[in-house]
C-alpha cells in the first residue's frame, strides 16, 4: 500500500512538473522594495501578496538589520538543500532544491525601516508544489526568531 502511495505521488509530481522549463529566472525579481507577485498558480508564497492564499508574513526582526540579514545568511548557508546565488547588503536570491531535484527560487529583501525581511518563494516549474514553499519558508522563519514562530502558523 506504501508503495501505491508513494508512486501516485510521484506521478503527481511529474504531471505537475509536465511542459515547464524549469529555466532559471536570468535577473533578480527585486524591483526597489518591491517583491514580484506571485503568479496564479498555487506554488508561492509572498510577504507582499495580498492574496490570502498566497501571503506569507515577513520575518521580523529586533535589534540591528545588519545583525538580523547576518542571521538569516548562516541559517540559509546552514541549510543542505539550499544555494545563495545573489547576495547583497539587503537582497538574497536563494535556490533550494527540493528531494525529487525541483529547484525553487526565493528572495529575501531587508526592509530595514518597518524591521522585517520581505521574503517569497516560489516553484521554478510545476503548477502545485504540494505547500512545500510554505512549509520550508515557515522552518526558515522558526530558525530566524523562534518565539514568533507559532505566531504566523
């Protein structure tokens, strides 16, 4: 029955996967402060959408946005499943590669005037990705600031 399972899932996988190029995207989407909204399909999340579906709460942060961007690069470096591809004083564009090879795009913006780090992530190719781009940027912001963590499930 596990093995039932597992397979519909991965078949799942490929057909959403199915007819995408999976090109990385050539440029940064920071556009000044402002993140790109995330695309119709349920396969990110965004700090600055106003979709319910799609809305992630940003990172919070007290103390200095220096420290707080320092932070969030040793626990993004920390990770195994994670590349930093652009790395600014405010801006990080981080590739994560998931288990089955999928790469997903996220960025992290400093916005060091209201303390937060705005943040959106996002499937390179597929239509659904499963809440997986949710459930990692959720295990990312429990690392960052523990005790607001249980505050934005």
């Amino acid at each position: 029955m596990k093995i039932v399972k597992l397979s519909i899932l991965f078949t799942l996988l490929l057909a959403a996967a199915s007819g995408c190029s999976g090109a990385q995207p050539q440029t940064p989407r920071l556009q000044g402060a402002v993140l790109h909204d995330c695309p119709d399909s349920p396969n990110c999340v965004s700090s600055q959408s106003e979709d319910p579906d799609r809305h992630i709460a940003p990172l919070e942060f007290t103390g200095t946005p220096e420290e707080a961007f320092a932070r969030l690069r040793r626990i993004l470096a920390a990770r195994s499943d994670t590349r930093i591809a652009i790395s600014t004083p405010t801006y990080l564009k981080v590739e994560f590669k998931t288990l089955l090879g999928f790469v997903d795009d996220a960025e992290f913006y400093l916005n060091a005037g209201k303390s937060v780090i705005e943040c959106r992530s996002e499937a390179r190719s597929g239509y659904w990705d499963l809440g997986k781009n949710r459930r990692r940027m959720e295990e990312i912001r429990k690392e960052f600031n523990p005790r607001e963590s249980a505050v934005h499930k």
